[in-house]
C-alpha cells in the first residue's frame, strides 16, 4: 500500500506554498503545539476552507457547510451530546437507514468515529468542515444561543478545575467591580463561551479532562471567539512554559500559585488594552 502524503507536502504539490514556508511553518508548530492546518491559518497563508478542500482530497472525503442554517431533528441531535461534539469539533446531520451522517473537523480522529458508532450502533459517515462550522451550528442547535453583542458590563470567565481557586479569583474580581463566571471544566466553559461571549478569560492550562490549551484551541478556530483576551495560568512556572504559551497565542501567562495582587493587574491590562480605559469599572 502506498504510503498516504502528509498534509504539508500535499500542499508543496498543490503549489499553495513552498518547501522553505513549509519548513518555517513546521518549525512554528513545534513551539506552538499547534496543527500545521492552525499554523498555516495564522500565518495567513490559507484560510481554514482552504484546509478543508485539502484535507477532503487527501483522505477521499466529502465535505459539508452552511450547517447552522438547515434545521435539525431532536432525536438526530440527541444521537450526539453537546459535551462531545464541543470537545471533538463533531456534528450529527441526518440519519439513513442504519447510517449517521456525521460533519467532522479532524479526519485522523478514528477513535471518535468508532465511539460514536459503538454508541449509537450506526455506521458514521463522514463529512469535513471547519471548526467555525461546527461550532456554529452547536451554538444554534445545542445551545441555542441568539446573535448579539457582549453585554455591556465587564465580565470575566474563570476556568479552572480547583475550587479555591476559583472562589479566590471571584472575591477579587469583585472587588475590582468586575462580573465572573466561574466553570471547573472546560467542556462545560466552552457552551457558555458561546452563548454569553464573556470579555475576558483566564483559564489553567493545565485541567484534568479538556486542558486549558485545548479549549484556547477551540475559541481560536472560531471568528467569533477568537478575539477574546485568554490569560493561561499554569503550574509549570518557567520561561519556556511561559514563551510557549504566549506564542499560541494567549494574551498573557501568570504562574500558579497566583499572586492574586499580580494577577488582578494583568486582568486590567487585558481588559484595558482590548477594550480601552474608560470601560474598566471605578471602584
């Protein structure tokens, strides 16, 4: 059997890029723990649709979009939780006969079509999208979340998997007038994200379940998303950890334990810079 190309040289074959952006682009990867497709998205070189097509060609695959626009039976949802179509960038289409058609964002994710197949003891059909597709029509159909704009007051979304962090980081921000929501995972974090749009989001990068870098991965795939300011919180309280983090693409990193002073001042920085002085609360 031959061997299957590797998305990077099916790209250098296509001609959309050339052996040396390629190697620039793979040597980024590696620091930023990103997928080539991601990389390659924010280097502005081609645009998640892009990665789409490509993809489609290489694994033999059709491919799907607009999903959020076409309605969707209960039980064809019901087939796959929100928890899991969040997590795995998943969605269910239609059913037919004994088969699931089912819209998905990493084609080399077989055990996830296996789990979905054991599950509902159908046959999964794939269908490639991008994860701004996906998440789209979650946020519709799962969620039900309507079109709107921030609220106007500053809010702050913590996600972090200890208890007392969380209470201690909500008690400051109090102080500082801001409005928190809190969240131990970031599966269950990632729903409201979409439904509420939160300011500013400071999450430990190191979670049990779905860790801190994944669920910044998600809101990155997503336009809607991917403007909020995420600052990382990790327990790995080094400068390789810290440059690592801040090259995905996190605004800001503060070492855990926190220094609860510190990180109230990076809180308004954030908010500050992002959305200007004159929107942070006098107190």
């Amino acid at each position: 059997m031959p061997r299957r190309k590797r998305f990077g040289e099916i790209l250098v074959d296509a001609k959309v890029l050339d052996e040396i952006t390629l190697s620039k682009a793979l040597e980024k990867q590696k620091i930023s723990d990103m997928r080539l497709g991601e990389v390659l998205e924010e280097m502005g070189i081609i645009s998640d649709r892009d990665v789409v097509l490509i993809l489609a060609r290489q694994f033999n695959c059709k491919t799907v979009s607009n999903i959020s626009k076409h309605p969707f039976p209960e039980d064809v949802l019901g087939l796959v939780d929100c928890d899991t179509a969040l997590e795995k960038g998943i969605f269910p289409l239609k059913t037919e006969g004994k088969s699931l058609y089912l819209a998905i964002t990493n084609p080399l994710d077989l055990e996830t079509l296996d789990n979905v197949s054991f599950q509902t003891g159908m046959r999964v059909v794939p269908f490639l999208t991008t994860p701004h597709e996906v998440q789209d029509a979650i946020r519709k159909h799962y969620i039900k979340a309507t079109e709107g704009e921030p609220s106007e007051e500053l809010t702050v979304m913590v996600v972090d998997d200890q208890e007392l962090w969380r209470s201690a980081f909500q008690g400051n921000l109090k102080k500082e007038g801001l409005r928190s929501v809190q969240f131990d995972s970031g599966s269950a974090a990632l729903k409201a994200v979409l439904k509420e749009r939160p300011h500013l989001i400071l999450v430990d990068a190191g979670m049990a379940g779905m860790t801190g870098i994944e669920f910044f991965r998600v809101l990155q795939s997503n336009s809607v998303t991917r403007d909020i300011p995420v600052i990382a919180l990790s327990t790995k309280a080094s400068p390789e950890e810290e440059a690592r983090l801040l090259e995905m693409g996190f605004f800001d990193f503060v070492a855990k334990p926190a220094n609860l002073t510190r990180l109230m001042a990076r809180v308004k920085r954030a908010l500050k810079i992002t959305y200007g002085a004159d929107r942070l609360p006098v107190v």
